[in-house]
C-alpha cells in the first residue's frame, strides 16, 4: 500500500492531501483490525518482525545512502551509513537479542491480607497497538528505524512519516517497506507538512515525534484530541468481555456491592459497560432489566465473576 | 544571525555564505551575544555555535537553569568533581563527557528528553517499556474472607474502629 499510495501524496495540491488523510486512515483501520486479531505476539514472531526491517536495510542500504546524499547536496555515504542505516541497525539488533528478557511478565506481591489467602498479581507488558512514527530531515533514517525497534520489539504496528525536507529519502524508504514488510505490519507515508498534521492527527496508539520544540508543541496538541487511551481500550475490553463466563447474577453482585454505600459521590464520576455471556433466553430477560440500572454507570470495565449468589441477592435487593 | 550582526555580535564564518549556491551552510561562530539577542531566544537549526565566557562554573549552571532543558549536554573536561556537580545540579535528556551525540547512539541506554526537550525515549529496555502497556492483573483467591469478616456493607459494628486502629505512622 505504501508503494502506490506514497508517490501520489507528494503533490502539493489540496486534493492529494485529502485523499492522503483518507487513505491514512484506512492505513491505520487497517492495521489497527490486524493488531486486535492478533495482539499476543511470540518472541519469535517479534524477532522475525525485526528481521525483516533488517533484512530492508542490507538490501537497500546502498540506494538509502545515495538518497540521502542527494537530499543533502553532498553527505557523505559514508557517514549515511553509520549514522542512518547502522545505526538504525544496532538498534533493531540489540532489541531482536535482548527481548526475550523483557517480554515475560512479572509477578508482583499481592497486599495484606490477600498476600495470605493465595491471591496472585502481576504485571504483563502488552503491546499498545499501533505506533506513528514522525522523522526528522537530519537523521532521516535513524529517527524512524532505531524508535521502529523498540516499537515492533514489544510488539506493535507502525506507519512512518519520513520529513519531507529528505524528500528522496522518504521516497527510497516507501519503495523499500513496499518490498520487504508487508503494510499491514510497517507502512510508509509521505507528504508534506500539512500531511504531517494530518498524520498528528490520526488516532494512534502511541505517537513518536522527533524534531523541534515547536514542531513538537503542535503534535501534542494535534494528538491530544486522539491519545486519550479510552477508544482503544473500549474496543478492546468489549472484544475481551464478550468471550467471559460468568454467571450474570454474581457479576451484578462484583458491581453493586462495592458501590453501594458510596452511591451518589462515586458511582456517578464513571460509567462502566457490562458483557455478560448469555446462556439462556431467561438470563438473557434479566440482564435486560437489570441493565436499566447498570448502563447509568462507564467507560472501561472488565467484569468476571465468580462471587457466589447468595451475596449477589443481599446486594441486588438494595 | 542578521540580528546578531546588526547588534555588532562577533561572527565568525568558514566560508562566504553567498559563495554557496546549494542547500549546505557554512559554520559559524557567535561570540558572545547578549541574553536578549535573537539567536539567543531561538532554537537554532544549522551550525552555528554560540561561544561565551565563564569564570566560575557555577554561573554556567545557574544559566544552563535559566533556560528550558536541553536535549543533551556535552561536558569537557576532566574535574571529576565539576563533571559531577555538572550532573548533579542540570537537567538535560543525556549527556555526553568528551564528545557530543554519543549518547544517543547508546542502543542499551534509553534515548529521549526531558520537559521542553521532550518526553519518553526509545533504545534498550527502556524502549521496550515505552512502547508496551504495564498492565497490571489482579487475580483473587476463591475464598474472600471479607464478608465473614464484615468488611463488606452491611459493615459489623466494629469496622469504623477497626480501620481507625490501623492508622498508624509505622
């Protein structure tokens, strides 16, 4: 995708730059409908991730070194090449060798007293999603391929945003991602400053930007509008929550009795969403009365239960 | 740099800028332009330095404080104990001792800057962490001694009493 969109996203005119927010964000919908069908990713599929980019850069490290020398009026390949291409190099390396001692999760020790009665905690590092990356002129392929090593190390997407003041670089970099990753996983887009805010614009799961303060102020402000974590983790929940067992009463039990003697002043701050697995048309009535109740109360919540009913009866009647 | 000019700033120039048709700049050297003059105000993209004086390394700390926090910071020298005082007491995303940029190509090392000059950084574990979510799980025992306990609603009689009790400084 990134071949046939990126030539057409150079054009200065208003038009292209409509289509290039629009196929940006089919780009992103595209990758983000791939991450939740597939967001658990092995040490060995973040590794054979890394060995593709790496594998871009020994096929193509020639014709990056002869962009940036263009773009430059003179840089030395030399130089190119370590800075741009091994550097970018040592990274995706050092994190292809080195993660399978981050990725494990950890276990933490439960508080007293659930510390007592075989309660079990832990912290487990998931990839966020899908990762904007926003490059520099000065070091045109470092800034977007040595922060693309930690991105796709802990198990994220990504679409890349080369500058457009390394304007043959940004091309040989669309051409080679076309080639060698499929889109789907790393995409290139190109365009012009105005492109790039559209890109500060999109909803990501994580935004890097490397460049000036300034710059740097208006992609914050761009991406405040989207970082916020709630529409990723709706979907994702819901996605989850749909797949739980539970018994529907005991789940209304796990929400009410905490909640109770704190209505008015708590409840209210949040509003929660409740999935239940519906086994039956009865069950399926009930939830339908006692949502009524319940949907008052939102965003991001996960219920599973296993709390035992004659709990759930004390609570419900209140 | 026509501000600086304009205010009598030394500027010191390896080549004729005008002599260069294409995209590359000459270096050039300012020295010592006055806190209120432009190049001092604004971020600088090009090579151009910026020399000034300093008798006590304190005045170049409490200066170095005035500003936003830099990217990096390149000490030279070998006072162990300045280089430390220098670490100690300024802010900056990395640092390099003896030479510039090498931090950043530091691929164990985190990468990134602080307030103005950033936030987050990318290279080695760090990195990892950056671009992961910590999601902390929470998996309850099957017995809940709470509401034997009476610390669910409706709470017993002594449960005001006993949460006051343990409301101790130790």
């Amino acid at each position: 995708m990134s071949a046939s969109v990126s030539p057409s996203l150079t054009e200065p005119s208003a038009t292209s730059s409509v289509d290039a927010n629009s196929a940006l964000s089919a780009l992103l919908h595209r990758q983000q409908q791939a991450h939740l069908a597939h967001m658990q990713i092995s040490v060995n599929e973040r590794r054979e991730r890394l060995q593709q980019v790496i594998a871009l850069l020994v096929e193509g490290h020639q014709s990056l070194a002869a962009a940036m020398e263009a773009d430059f009026d003179g840089r030395s390949k030399g130089f190119s090449l370590m800075n741009d291409v091994l550097g970018s190099m040592a990274s995706l390396k050092h994190v292809r060798d080195n993660l399978i001692h981050w990725v494990p999760e950890q276990s933490r020790t439960p508080f007293a007293p659930y510390d007592q009665l075989g309660a079990d905690a832990k912290v487990i590092y998931q990839p966020k999603g899908v990762v904007g990356i926003m490059g520099t002129w000065n070091a045109p392929v470092f800034t977007l391929l040595s922060p693309l090593a930690c991105v796709l190390g802990a198990g994220n997407r990504a679409i890349l945003k080369p500058s457009e003041l390394a304007p043959r670089t940004a091309e040989t970099l669309a051409e080679l991602f076309a080639r060698f990753v499929d889109p789907a996983l790393v995409a290139v887009i190109n365009g012009d400053a105005r492109v790039g805010a559209q890109f500060a614009a999109q909803p990501f799961d994580h935004l890097v930007f490397t460049g000036s303060t300034a710059v740097g102020r208006k992609v914050m402000a761009a991406a405040s509008a989207n970082l916020t974590p709630s529409r990723w983790n709706w979907a994702a929940s819901r996605r989850q929550l749909l797949v739980a067992k539970g018994i529907w009463m005991s789940i209304v039990a796990v929400w009410f009795w905490p909640r109770r003697p704190m209505a008015g002043n708590y409840v209210s701050a949040q509003t929660f969403f409740m999935f239940l697995r519906i086994t039956s048309r009865r069950l399926s009535i009930a939830f339908a009365t006692i949502s009524g109740n319940i949907i008052l109360l939102s965003p991001v919540i996960l219920i599973m239960s296993r709390l035992s009913i004659n709990i759930t009866m004390s609570v419900f009647v209140a | 740099m026509d501000d600086a000019k304009k205010r009598g700033v030394t500027v010191i120039s390896s080549h004729d800028v005008l002599a260069i048709p294409d995209r590359r700049l000459p270096l050039q050297l300012v020295i010592c332009p006055d806190d209120d003059a432009a190049i001092m105000q604004e971020e600088i993209f090009g090579p151009v330095l910026i020399i000034r004086t300093y008798q006590q390394i304190d005045a170049v700390i409490a200066d170095i404080n005035r500003r936003s926090n830099p990217l990096a910071l390149y000490y030279l020298g070998t006072d162990v104990a300045e280089q430390q005082q220098v670490l100690n007491q300024t802010r900056s995303g990395g640092v390099t001792i003896n030479d510039a940029l090498m931090h950043a190509a530091m691929h164990d090392a985190p990468f990134g800057g602080t307030g103005a000059s950033g936030m987050g950084h990318y290279h080695g574990r760090e990195g990892f962490l950056q671009f992961s979510h910590a999601k902390t799980v929470f998996t309850v025992p099957a017995h809940d001694p709470r509401a034997e306990w009476g610390m669910l609603p409706p709470f017993y009689d002594g449960f005001d009493a006993m949460m006051a009790s343990q409301v101790v400084p130790d």
